[in-house]
C-alpha cells in the first residue's frame, strides 16, 4: 500500500451511506448490520488515507429524532471525527426516502411539500454548518416523472430555480459559506428525473440568481448509465469554472444503478477522468459515492474503500507516466499540429484576420490523406495501463 499512499493532495471521501450501505436492493434485504455513525468514522479510520465524512441529514440524525437526542448524536459523531482524524466536507438532504417526497421535493406539484423540501433542507443546512462543511450538495433523486401527463416539466424548472435562489440566500443571511454543487442524474428512482446530465445542470446553473455560487457535483455512474463519456462532461465543468466536488464510482452502461468501486467496470475511462483531473490541479473532494458489493461483511467493506483510494492513486500515477513518455508525447504532437500563425488569426476577430483567412490555399487531399497515428497512441495507453510500459 505504501507506494500508493494518499499524499496531503488527495481529499479521499466517503459517505455515512456509502460505508454504511446495509447491501439492501429491490429482491432482498440487509445482508450487513446497521453500523452507528460513530462506528462508521471508526471504521474508515481504519482504512488509512480518508480526508472525511460526507453525510445526508438523516444519515446522522434520523428524520423524527428529538431535540435532545440530535444533540447527542451530534455530540458523539463530532468526537469520533476528532477520534478518528476526520472532517466534514460536504452535506446534503435527504429528498427522496421519505413517502412525502414521493412526487418530488422542490418539484413537487404541492406548495406543502415544496415548502417543507425547504425547511428541511435549511435544518440539514443549519447541520452541515456545524461540522464545518463548505460544499453543500443537491441530487434530486425524485425531481422527475415517470408520465408528464401530470405536470409541465417547465413548471419543476421553475421550481427547482426557486428554491435554489431561496437556499443561496439561506446561505448568506448565515455566512455559512456553502458552494451548492448539483449533481445529475438520467433516471433511477424515477422514470426520468429533470435536467438529466452534468451539461444541463451547467446550463441551468446560469438561469439561477446567484450562479456564482453554484456548480456541479458529477457522478461517474450517471453519465455511463446513460452511456454518454463522463470525463467529456467533467471536461466540461472544468472549462466551466464549476468543478466544485466530484462522485467517484463505477458503472457499466445501460445496468440498473450500480455504484461501483473505483475503476472497477471501466479502466480505460477512469484513466482518462484520473489524468483529466491532474491535468487540471483540481483540488476539491474525491467523493467515492459507491458502496461494496451485496457479497462483503464489515471487513469487505473495508477492501472496498482501500481499492478505491488505490486504483486512484495508481491511475495518478499512471497519468504522471504516460505524459513523461516521450513515445506517446510524440504520437500526441504528430495529431495535434499547432501554428501560431493560424491561432492568432482565431483569437482576434477582425476585417484583416477575415481577408487574410480567405486568401489561404489549404491542400484539402493532403490535409484528408494524413493518417492519424490513434491506432499507436492507444495501444500504448493500454500496454501502459496492463502495466508492461
Ligand atoms: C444517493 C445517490 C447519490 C447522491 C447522494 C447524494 S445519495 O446515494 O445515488 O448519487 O450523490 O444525495
Ligand atoms: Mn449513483
Ligand atoms: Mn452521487
């Protein structure tokens, strides 16, 4: 493990309900025991090189907890972090277990549940703050339909805005210093849940009051089960500004969602997404929203959380190696051909950039008849990830 230790760089995270998945699916029950949430700090204390513990509201204080109870579960979870050398980055609510959510939260045809999306969410706010979180995320699980016949869907845009405008300022009023990062999801649990993609939450973002404030928490597993290429939408968060925390998990397209270890169904794009990320010096949370599979115990779990801060750090550091190797470096710049020239002519619009560019004879056949050596460059990208390069 030494060799791919987590250095100071690597914000590793898990959540309550990710270590604490119970293995529950839609054919069978809990093959794992409840663990308290103190015993979940515990236990990835244990694991060696985790940052912290994200959690939902309910994660820690359950939905009908009395006051005084709250508070010693608060009490008690807040020294196990200190125990355990952890912190807590991010929090969220939970929108989406509770029968009142059924038809949605913010997007709910009912003012009353809409309402009570916010004042839950406030309290889950009020929550995150006091263990320090500084990124407080929105997955709108059932924020959707499975039939449009029952709403607009313009209509859950709206309010999904309102509630986003009304929540910044929540944040402000309180100096709590939350950067809201929304997280995208196709479907599952509902039929087709609203603004379906990292790339239309990124719109969206710039419809809202304080778009400032607010970015996108990308899922590995969303955009695969949609079968679309996550690192492009991660690509495009970056060139955004709105990378502000990320989902690390694996999935193979097209399934149920599974919630994979890191790397687990898909290497070649884990890669990609790992050199993405380095490339750019992101330097925010690596949330591994995954759980272990239904087959583990307590100890299971523990391989799971290693492996997936293991297979990060040796994709890292496979990164660091394919950008130092000058074979693939020369493939690279043999595709990429640049002239300083022709750019300078893109960047600066202007009467004599047009006549200039219209008065170039370019060799079309020649330009078409280039062969791209792709073939190469991948085939050492893989001998250099099956770890004979
Ligand atoms: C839920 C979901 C995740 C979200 C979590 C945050 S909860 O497990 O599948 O993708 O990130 O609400
Ligand atoms: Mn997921
Ligand atoms: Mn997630």
């Amino acid at each position: 493990m030494a060799k791919y230790s987590p250095t100071k760089n690597e914000k590793f995270t898990f959540g309550l309900w990710t270590v604490g998945n119970v293995g529950r699916d839609p054919f069978g029950g809990p093959v794992r025991p409840q663990l308290t949430p103190v015993q979940i700090a515990k236990l990835l204390g244990s694991v060696g090189g985790v940052h912290g513990i994200n959690f939902h509201d309910n994660d820690l204080v359950p939905i009908d907890a009395t006051p005084a109870e709250k508070a010693k579960i608060v009490k008690d979870f807040k020294k196990a972090l200190a125990d355990n050398g952890l912190c807590v980055p991010m929090a969220t609510t939970n929108l989406f277990g509770d029968p009142i959510f059924k038809d949605g939260a913010f997007t709910s045809g009912d003012a009353r549940v809409r309402a009570y999306a916010l004042q839950k969410t406030m309290a889950a706010m009020d929550l995150g703050a006091e263990f320090g979180a500084k990124t407080y995320v929105f997955w709108g699980g059932r924020e959707g339909a499975e039939t449009d016949a029952g709403k607009d869907p313009t209509e859950g845009l709206k309010h999904f805005r309102d509630a986003l405008n009304f929540l910044c300022q929540y944040s402000m009023q309180n100096n709590y210093g939350f950067r809201f990062a929304l997280e995208a999801k196709p479907n599952e649990p509902r039929g087709h849940i609203y603004l379906a993609t990292t790339g239309n939450m990124l719109g969206f973002i710039e419809t809202l009051d304080y778009p400032e404030m607010v970015g996108v928490n990308p899922e590995v597993a969303h955009e695969a089960i949609a079968g679309l290429n996550f690192t492009h939408h991660v690509a495009q968060a970056i060139d955004a500004g709105k990378l502000f925390h990320i989902d690390l998990n694996d999935q193979v397209p097209g399934r149920y969602d599974q919630d994979f270890r890191f790397g687990a169904a898909d290497i070649k794009q884990a890669f990609f997404l790992v050199k993405l990320l380095n490339d750019h010096g992101y330097n925010g949370s690596l949330h591994f929203d995954a759980h272990a599979y239904r087959s583990e115990d307590y100890e299971g779990v523990k391989d799971f959380a290693r492996g997936c801060i293991r297979s990060y750090m040796i994709l890292k550091e496979k990164a660091a190696r394919w950008n130092a190797d000058k074979e693939i470096q020369a493939l690279r710049a043999e595709i990429n051909v640049a002239d300083a020239k022709l750019d300078k002519l893109f960047s600066n619009f202007s009467d004599d950039a047009v006549k200039t560019l219209k008065a170039i004879k370019f060799d079309r056949p020649k330009l078409g008849a280039r062969g791209l050596p792709y073939e190469k460059l991948d085939q050492l990208t893989m001998e250099l990830l099956m770890g004979i390069r």
